[in-house]
C-alpha cells in the first residue's frame, strides 16, 4: 500500500509540475523588437540547459551524473548522456529540470546615435528523466535512461517603420511587423554500455524525437502621406502555422585514464527535417474603425490554407570533457556546424547561410566524491566559466559573429546531510552571458545583449519502494 501511494504522489508531482509550467510557458512570452528576426526562422534561442551555458554552452561530451552533491543537469544537446541515468549509482533518481532567462538587449545602428533597448522573460525548457533500466541489466553493466520535455526553439517579433518618397509620386509609410516561433516536444532516450577489463571505459547510445511545431505572421502595411488627396492604405499579410517529427542522434565514448582522469568524446546530430506548412495570404486595402482596429475594404488577392514545405537544416557537433581524477576539476569544447544554406521555406530561402559555432568552458567542484564527505556547504557549489564565438547565421551583406563570455553557479537549495544520506536535492543552477552581434564594421545594426539565466533541479526518489531495517 505504501508502494502505490508513493508512486501516486510522485506522478502528481510530476504531472502537477509539468502542465503548470505549459501554462506559463505562453504567459511569460515576453514583447520585443528584433528587426533580424524577419529573415530565417527569426531569433534561434539557447538550446543547452542553464549549467552548461555558464560553460561556453558546450554539450557533445557533457554528462552531469554520479557525483554525490552533483545537480544531475540532464543534457539537452545529446541524448546519448541519459545513459548515465541509474538506480543505483549514486543514488540517481528521478530528475525535474527547469530553466528561464531573462534576456535584457540594445540594438545600435551604425549609420546613426539611434539605439533601442527590451527586457524579455522567456522559459528555457521544461525537461523530466528518470532511469528504466532494471536491476539484472545494471548489473551487467547496461544502463537506461529517458526523458520527455518541451521547449521554444527560437521566436519572431519585430515592428519597423520606414518613412520614403516615391519619385514623382509621393512620400509614403511602411509599418512591417511579425511574430511567432517554433516549440519541441521531446521524447528521449540513451542506453550504456560498461566495458569489460580494468578501465571499463563506457559507451553511450542516443536518440532523441518528437514534435516541432509553430506559426508565423507577417503583414507589411503601406500608406501614402497627403494631406489632400486621400488614399487608400494596402496591406500585405500571410499567416502559416506548421508542424513536423524530428529525430536526433548522438553519441558518448568515456575513457578512464589510469591516474590521470576520465576522458569522454562526444557527438550529436540533428537530422534535416520538413514540417508541413499552411498559409493564408491577403493583399487588401483597409481603413480604421472608431475602436482604433482595422477593417477591410477590399481584397486585391486572397488565398486560404496553401500547403507547403519548412524545411529545418541538419546540424553537427563534435567535442570533449575531460575530468581530473580528483573531479575537483573539468574542462570542455565543442564545435557545432549548421547547413543552413539547405534552409527553405515554401521553396525560399531568406537570407541564411552555413555557420559554424566554437564552444570552451570550465568547471570547478571543491567537494571530492573520492574521499570522505563534508559537511561545508560550499564544498557542494559548482564554479563555471567559458566563452563562445561563431557565424551568424542571418546573412544579409557580410557575415556577422556572435560572441558572448559566460559564467555561473550551481547553489544547492538543500543541505550537505541530506543529499549525503539520501541522494536527493534542490539546486538553483545560474547563468550570466555577456555578448552581441555583429560589430561596428557590420552593415545595419549590432546587437548588444546580456543574459540572466536561471534553472532549478530537482532530484527524488520517486516511484521506488522505500525498505526499513
């Protein structure tokens, strides 16, 4: 009877959790204006959990697990790492991760002193993991690990007005506007394999799939400026919404070198994909209603529900930790390249090219699981720091870079005796990115930005049977 309940009260707290923040997802979906977020799928957002970004965002060799006091982050690059998940290794338990920033960015112009700042608050990811491998298949050095979650994967929203003259005509005013972004549902899993002999170096397996799915509005609205002769205003506007399956690979390789360390390589993929689009389109003439909305008059050209491609680009990405044998200490990086010039939608392609993403970062952990535990709080805090620099992929004249150094703690919310004992605890994972894009020599504008990242982790046994002496 004890067993049911505790599976019932812990499926509520993941089922309670989870479609809680569902709802706060769309609440907290903050307004902005991000002229780049016009061309491509608009404004690609971190992909890497909060931990990992204070590391430069690296991920293709990244495992956070089996360290007593560790924030057990769960990887949301490669899923080969859930292989690492387990019953019994070092009490590794069901895994609650869930992340936000705030996003605060000034965009320059390099024609002129205009310059506009927004502050944002995005959720990150909402990720759940917990192993399934049994006990037999652990104890021949096999391990199991899932995961499920969603999370945005980039946004569009941008408002630009442009005041010009038509030669011969007359002065005339644009207001282009859009908004939308894209959402995964995720379903992962990696598998383990312990090798035989003394080193017993580990390989891990991964795949990752699930649901990618969103809308795009774009109206561009035009009138000409008169003070006597009264025309009338046009607007241009197509609305899609698509939705498609994705599936993504990946791959670990731990090494454990004798005295010296552990060794882990790592790889990933996400494969190209289409989602099947349908768009309306109207040209129209409009006019204003007394509420200060806009009605239509007539429409020059109308079309419902045209079906179409979005084909998403393949990415790549290769890299390494290695971690000293005391595990005070590890050190990362990765290299990530995305084929964008295969981007397409509705058989055009915006403005995008290839680019490619360098990632460096460092971890410090003062506690050492090799030797007896400690009862210092500060002994459990992770210290992270890494940079990252790469091409844009918005290429509208010459290529621009993005480039941000980062930083950040994991704190944990519970104390040292408990996760000692129990294996279970609360961490605030922070992060802060300072960055831009582009530079004073780029066409257009730069952007400028600096991001606040936080996560919480939580680690319980949930669904397992408590035993008594």
């Amino acid at each position: 009877m004890y067993l049911v309940k505790s599976i019932a009260e812990g499926l509520g707290k993941n089922v309670f959790l989870f479609f809680s923040c569902l709802l706060i997802h769309k609440g907290i979906f903050a307004q902005e204006n991000s002229p780049y977020s016009r061309y491509g799928v608009g404004d690609i957002l971190p992909n890497q959990n909060i931990a990992t970004r204070a590391m430069g965002g690296i991920s293709a060799g990244y495992s956070d697990f089996g360290l007593v006091g560790s924030p057990f982050n769960l990887n949301l690059n490669n899923p080969a790492s859930l292989g690492d998940l387990s019953h019994t290794k070092n009490f590794s338990n069901t895994i609650f991760d869930l992340g936000g920033e705030v996003d605060v960015r000034t965009l320059r112009s390099n024609t002129n002193f205009d310059k506009f700042r927004a502050t944002n608050v995005i959720q990150s990811y909402l990720q759940v993991g917990f192993p399934i491998a049994t006990n037999k298949m652990e104890r021949r050095g096999m391990q199991w690990g899932l995961s499920f979650g969603l999370r945005p994967l980039n946004r569009i929203n941008y408002k630009i007005e442009q005041n010009s003259r038509i030669p011969g005509v007359d002065s005339i005013n644009t207001m282009y506007e859009g908004s939308g972004g894209m959402n995964q549902v995720n379903v992962s899993t990696g598998f383990k394999i312990i090798g035989k002999g003394s080193n017993k170096n580990e390989l891990n397996i991964g795949l990752s799939s699930g649901y990618t799915f969103g809308n795009r509005d774009y109206s561009s609205k035009t009138s000409l400026i008169n003070d006597t002769i009264p025309y009338y205003k046009s607007n241009y506007q197509s609305k899609s919404r698509y939705g498609g399956f994705f599936l993504n690979a990946g791959l670990q390789y731990e090494m454990h070198l004798k005295n010296a360390g552990n060794l882990r390589l790592g790889a990933y993929s996400n494969f190209q994909h289409n989602l099947t689009a349908y768009q309306n389109s109207i040209n129209e003439t409009y006019g204003f209603d007394g509420n200060g909305g806009t009605f239509g008059i007539d429409s020059v050209f109308a079309k419902k529900d045209a079906k179409g491609i979005v084909t998403l680009p393949s990415t790549y990405g290769v890299g390494f930790t290695y971690q000293s044998n005391n595990r005070h200490w590890l050190i990362g990086a990765d290299y990530e390249w995305s084929n964008w010039n295969d981007y397409r939608y509705y058989n055009e392609r915006e403005y995008t090219a290839s680019n490619w993403t360098a990632r460096a970062g460092v971890e410090f952990y003062p506690a050492n699981p090799n030797t007896a535990a400690t009862n210092k709080y500060w002994s459990y805090v992770k210290y992270r720091a890494g940079l990252y620099y790469g091409s844009d992929y918005i290429k509208i004249n010459n290529t621009r870079y993005n480039y941000a150094a980062t930083m950040g703690l994991s704190l944990p919310l519970t104390t040292p005796r408990y996760i000692q004992t129990r294996g279970e605890f609360v961490c605030l994972n922070t992060t802060v990115e300072i960055g831009g894009r582009g530079n004073k020599q780029s066409l257009g504008l730069r952007e400028n930005f600096v991001r606040f990242s936080f996560g919480i982790s939580m680690n319980a046994r949930w669904f397992q049977k408590r035993s008594y002496d």
